[in-house]
C-alpha cells in the first residue's frame, strides 16, 4: 500500500498547504527599523517648538513699539521707535516705566522682577550718563512703596536733573504716594483728568498672631539686648511705649515726604499744601486745579513736553535696550513663585515704613 501510494501521478512532488510561508507586507517606515510612533513624536516636538517661538515672536513684536505695519507705511517712527543703543546716533529722550508697589526683590530667584526700584534706579542712571539722551519721561503707574525704594529713584532723578536732564513725570491710573512722591523730582508732571494721585503720608503696620499662636499652642520667647530690641513683635501685644516710638518715626518720614512736594512744587499755596499732604487721594483734575500737576493729557502730552523742555521739536524715544520680551517673560516666573510660610511669617513679623497708597 505504501508503495502505490507512493507512485500516485502528481503526487511526486507535493507538499502539504500549510508548509508554504506567508508574507505579510509590512509598512516602509517599520522595514526600515524606524517606528512610525518614533517619527510621528519627534514631528509633533518640532511643530510644538515652532508654535512656541512664533508665538513669543508675535507678543514680542506686538508690545514693542514701533513695528506695527501701519507705522511702516507711514514712514513715521517719530513717536514710539525704541532704538537700540548701537543704532542710536540722534538726540532723544528716554522712556522708564515705574509700575506696582516700589519695592527691592526679597528673593534671588532668576525670575526676579525687572521692574524694581534699583533696576528703576539702574535705568535712570543709564539714561543719565547717555549724551543722547536729553530728557526723561518717567512713565508712573503705582500705589507708592517702601520709603527707601522711593527715595533711592527719586535721588537718582535729582541727579540726573544736575546732569542737565529735563524730567517729566507721567501719572497713569495711580500716582499716589510714593508715586507721588519721585514725581516730585519731575521738572513738569502730567496726568489723566481721572488719574488717582495725592496720599501724601506715611503707613506702618504691625502684624500680630498672638491670638492664632494661643489656638495653637505655639510660644516665642525673644532674648533680647534691649527692652526694644524686638519693637513691632508680631509675637506679643505693643505698649505704649512702643507705639510712641513707632509714632516718632512714622512723623520723622512724612516730614521728609512734605518737604519733597513742598520743594517740588513751589506753586501750591502753604493752604493747600497743608490740608492736601493729610494722606487723602484725588483726581488729577483736582491735583491740576489746585498746582500739583501742569499739565492734564497722556503719553503724547509728555512726549511732547519732554521734547519741549529738551529743545527737540519731534522727539524721539530711544532706550539703551528693550525689555519688553524680558520683562513678559520674568513676569510669568515671578507670578509663578510663591513664598514659604517661613518668609510669610518673616513679612508679617517685620513692619514696613511705606509711602504706600492701601485700600
């Protein structure tokens, strides 16, 4: 049986079905070793990369000022054209902005604002030293700060004035207190018939958590070298004694705030000096009635009296550098940082003298 089978015709060479091999073709990119989820992840990171920096571009090029297409076309770059310092060979003027609380960075972090009072300080000095430049527009928006912060900018803007700088302060939303105040270095001031300004004075407050402290059983002990080494303790309750003091100072540092406007603005009668420094706010309009401003109109106001004071009949703004982009993206970080409970509870402990407009 064996051999009939054996010599069946056609049966010679046969092979079972199932021994034949299958191909299954395969796509390009995964004959070549490369797989498609590997290709697909590395075009996406190249597109989202792509979409990041066109995106920073375009904020850049809209804040900065001066490279909007309609000022192309106009060929009119008179009004808001930053140029560098390399590319500056013309007489101008300098525009720094003061925004926020006036205040020195408590922290070393590299998202450190850019707008503190020594970068504040810093710029002045810069647009100072710059033959350039012949006059400032110090641009405000700000409720005030710490006494110290406002007297280092407005020191600095004295000193410029000594270089020959012509000042002129623009008051934004706010100008008040210690915005007030480095507005009185200005030479002229000008501000919004709106604009929120005066708050002449000074304020120090003085956290305490002992009732918090008690819930919690937490106790300090201070050791101290003096009976007022630890004056303003968030820790224990103030004597009067203490608050005495604290009152001393608090009036020694208006004293130097009403000088300040007294010797800035000369025009304003001693009448209404007195009853307008009490720490009261009001418009613009009030404060150019009554001589605490010349002037009420906005950028183009200042821009234009700046160039006026100069001797320059269309002023340009020229800037050592821009720091717009810088200033966009350091914000982000700053807004992103928060303190530990160790520097809240620091702030509170230690009381601020502030020419610092609160509400």
């Amino acid at each position: 049986m064996e051999e009939e089978q054996k010599n069946i015709p056609g049966q010679e060479t046969a092979e079972p079905a199932a021994s034949a091999p299958v191909e299954i073709p395969l796509p390009q990119e995964a004959a070549a070793g490369q797989p498609c989820a590997g290709r697909s992840g590395f075009w996406f990171f190249v597109l989202l990369a792509a979409f990041c920096v066109s995106a920073v571009c375009g904020v850049y090029l809209t804040m900065k000022p001066g490279m909007s297409c309609a000022e192309k076309t106009k060929k009119d770059k008179s009004s808001f054209a930053f140029s560098s310092k390399k590319n500056s060979n013309k007489e101008g003027i300098a525009w720094i902005k003061v925004r926020g609380v006036i205040s020195e960075e408590e922290n070393s972090s590299p998202f450190g604002r850019s707008n503190s009072a020594s970068a504040i300080a810093k710029r002045v000095r810069e647009a100072a030293k710059d033959d350039n430049v012949k006059a400032i527009v110090l641009d405000i928006n700000s409720p005030g700060g710490t006494v110290a912060s406002v007297q280092d900018i407005y020191g600095e803007l004295l000193a410029a004035k000594e270089k020959g700088k012509k000042i002129v302060a623009l008051m934004r939303d706010v100008a008040a207190s210690g915005g007030f105040y480095v507005a009185m270095a200005a030479d002229k001031i000008v501000a919004e018939p709106g604009t929120i300004t005066g708050s002449v004075g000074v304020i120090m407050q003085a956290g305490n958590v002992v009732g918090l402290f008690d819930k919690l059983g937490i106790q300090v002990t201070p050791i101290t070298s003096g009976k007022y080494k630890d004056i303003g303790s968030a820790y224990r309750p103030m004597t009067e004694a203490e608050k005495a003091l604290l009152q001393d100072m608090v009036n020694d540092t208006y004293s130097q705030f009403f000088a300040v406007v007294q010797q800035g603005r000369p025009q304003v009668s001693p009448e209404v000096l007195t009853e307008y420094t009490d720490g009261r706010v009001f418009t613009g309009q009030r404060a150019f009635n009554l001589g605490f401003i010349d002037k009420l109109g906005g950028e183009e106001t200042a821009r234009l009296l700046a160039g006026e004071l100069a001797g320059l009949k269309d002023p340009k703004i020229i800037n050592q550098k821009s720091d717009s982009l810088r200033e966009l993206i350091f914000s982000f970080g700053a807004a992103a940082e928060s303190k530990s409970l160790s520097k809240e509870l620091q702030s509170m402990s230690t009381p601020n003298v502030s020419y610092l407009w609160m509400f």
